[in-house]
C-alpha cells in the first residue's frame, strides 16, 4: 500500500490525479460484452474495471424461496483475488456481504419486481480491477446492464462518492483519497434524485453533509448521462431498421404507400353513399327488418340468394355427414375402450387368481 501522501490538494486547487474538487474520474462504459448473460455491461471509472452480468428475470430454485408477488433481486458484489496489489482470498468476505447488501437495496425501489412474481433477477458484480469507489462503480454498471437484460425499471440508479481531505469535500475519491481521507460517503440515486444508498465512513459537519450530498447529485447526473448515452449507442444500433441498399427503393416504398392511402380514400368517397344507407338503416331496426323481407329486386340479387341457399344446404348436408361420421368414430372408441377394459380385467382377476 502507498504512503499517505503530505497534501491532497495543490496550491492551485488541484488533486493528486490533476482533477479539480469536483471532477469525477474518466469512465468508460461498453454494454452487451457477455453473450451468455441477459444483459451485460464492463466499465471502468479511472483504474477501477468492472464486469456486471444480469440472469433473468427466470423461475427461482428452490421454489420455496419464491415471493409469490414479486421477483427476488439476488447481487453478489464480489472482487478477484488479483484485483488490488495482495491478492484477496476467494470467496465472501464480511465487506463484500454488506456491499452486495446495500446494492440490492439500491436498486429495489426502481426494479418493478411486482411485474415477475416467483422469479429471480440475478446480478453478478466482478470487481477485475479495484482502486477505490467499486461498489459505486459496479452499481453504475449494474444499473446498464440491467436495463440490457430489458428488466423494467422506473430509471436508471447512478452512483459515486464524496470524501473530505485535507478539511475540503472532493467528488469521486481515489484510491489515496478513501485510503487516508477524513471522510467518504458513497451515494446512489434515482434519475429522479431519490437516494437509495448512503453510507458513511469518518466525519463531516451537518453542513458538509449537505454540501457533500449536492456534490453527489452532480456528480450522479454526469453519470446518468453517460450511462444513457452509452444505452443509445447499442440499442440505436441494435434497434435500427434496415436501409434499402438504394435509395429508388425507399422511394417506390414511399410511393407505394401514397398509392395505398389514395385508393383507400377513393374506395371511402365511393362507398359513401352505402355509408350513409347504412346509417340510415342504424337508425332504426324497424327498416332493417323491412328491407329483409323485401323481395330482391334484381336477377342477380335473386340468384344470390338461390345459391347462398344451396350453399347452406349443402353445408347443413356435410355438417350432418360430419356429425354421423363423428358418432361413429366415436362408437367405435368406446368399443374399443370397452374391450380393453375387458382384457385388462380379465388379466388383472388372472393375476389375482395367480
Ligand atoms: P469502495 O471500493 O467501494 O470504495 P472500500 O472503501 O471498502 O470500498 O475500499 C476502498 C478501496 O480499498 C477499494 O476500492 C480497493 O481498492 C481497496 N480494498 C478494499 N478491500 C481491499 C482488500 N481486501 N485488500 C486490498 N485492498 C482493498
């Protein structure tokens, strides 16, 4: 581990990494890296590097860990053995149950889990690199690659951290800031500014306190539009449709469709007139009647009718042919049945006899 440093902020103002007060660290955000995940997302935020993959939403085993109104939200935020200098032991450890912990809950309010019920929504959190700020860090990569996995959510979580050094509140502390700073207080929120994660680690006045949490705001809003952006750069592409390789037929697709809407409305202007009748004849059930029973004036109304007739009694014909030969099918399966049933008796009284 480094040494403490003397100072952390400059005479001009500036941290150890050349950032100002209130500068967050680079981020980098790629969705969709994993293709056996529902939704996926790798991100680093200056040394920190981050893999989250987002099973489900799928039917949870054992059944009798289901919710039976809503989906189970499972996290396991967890850091390779070689993602700091020492190499970490495999496994859970005390920190990495309480960060998986306050992760998931950092995510309950937005996750519309009432929509799954009995179903789990998975989220691996792998921290490859660490250099302070992962559980900020993977919840905003968590936060993408759920909306990957297309869970519904009411927004995207965003997340980062405030500290103090040398008496001076910093956003987004590096490794020396958390490391040997005075204060570090990791927050998540809503796009809406609901806080749904806040810790807290050394001292701050109330008034820091205050000021830290308008720091985080800012801070979040920075993320929140990076993790949009990076959202609309796959599924602009993913959702874009594909362009006729030339452009006559993007045209003869317009012009065919100006052909549809015309011989639709010249269709419309020529049935008026039946448009009106039919109206008409809405008014009253009365003339509806009437015209029923009018005798067709025309020849052809009339061989309409004389052939619908025909129609129909050849169907009633098939219908009743259908009906004998379906009695007889069915005849038949019974006396099939029934003769089985014989057998099997017959069998099971020579079994017992035996
Ligand atoms: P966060 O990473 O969310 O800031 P902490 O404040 O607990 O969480 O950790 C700060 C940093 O300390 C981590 O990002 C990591 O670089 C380092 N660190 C945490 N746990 C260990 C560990 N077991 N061994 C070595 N370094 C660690």
């Amino acid at each position: 581990m480094s040494d403490k440093p003397e100072k952390f902020i400059d005479e001009n103002g500036l941290r150890l990494d050349g950032r100002q007060i209130n500068e967050i660290r680079q981020m980098k955000i790629k969705i969709g890296v994993l293709s056996r995940a529902d939704g996926s997302c790798y991100l680093e935020w200056g040394n920190n590097k981050i893999l989250v993959a987002v099973y489900g939403p799928r039917e949870l085993h054992p059944r009798r860990l289901q919710k039976a109104d809503s989906a189970l939200i499972r996290y396991r935020y967890n850091m390779a053995a070689f993602s700091v200098e020492e190499r970490i032991r495999p496994g859970p450890s005390r920190r990495s149950i309480e960060i998986s912990k306050v992760s998931r809950e950092a995510f309950e309010p937005v996750i519309m889990t009432h929509l799954y019920p009995g179903a789990v929504i998975d989220v691996f959190a792998e921290v490859l690199q660490a250099d302070a700020g992962t559980r900020t860090a993977a919840i905003n990569a968590a936060s993408v690659a759920l909306a990957d996995a297309g869970i519904p959510m009411k927004g995207l979580v965003s997340a980062c951290a405030v500290g103090k050094v040398d008496g001076q509140l910093v956003l987004d502390l590096n490794k020396a800031e958390d490391n040997y700073g005075q204060a570090d207080l990791p927050v998540a929120m809503t796009q809406d500014g609901e806080i749904t994660l806040l810790q807290m680690d050394g001292d701050m006045t109330q008034e820091e306190f205050r000021k830290a949490l308008e720091m985080c705001k800012e801070g979040c809003r920075q993320i929140l539009e990076m993790q949009k952006e990076a959202l609309k750069a796959k599924f602009a592409d993913d959702t874009a449709l594909p362009v006729p390789d030339e452009a006559e037929e993007t045209v003869d697709v317009a012009t065919a469709l100006e052909d549809v809407v015309e011989e639709a409305e010249e269709a419309a202007d020529s049935e008026e007139p039946e448009a009106e009748e039919t109206e008409e004849a809405d008014e009253s059930a009365e003339y509806l009647i009437e015209e029923d029973l009018e005798p067709a004036p025309e020849e052809t109304e009339a061989e309409d009718v004389e052939d619908e007739t025909a129609a129909e009694e050849l169907d009633e014909e098939d219908a009743d042919e259908e009906v004998l030969d379906v009695e007889e099918e069915f005849i038949e399966l019974i006396d099939e049945d029934t003769e089985d049933e014989e057998k099997v008796a017959t069998e099971g009284s020579e079994t017992r006899e035996q």
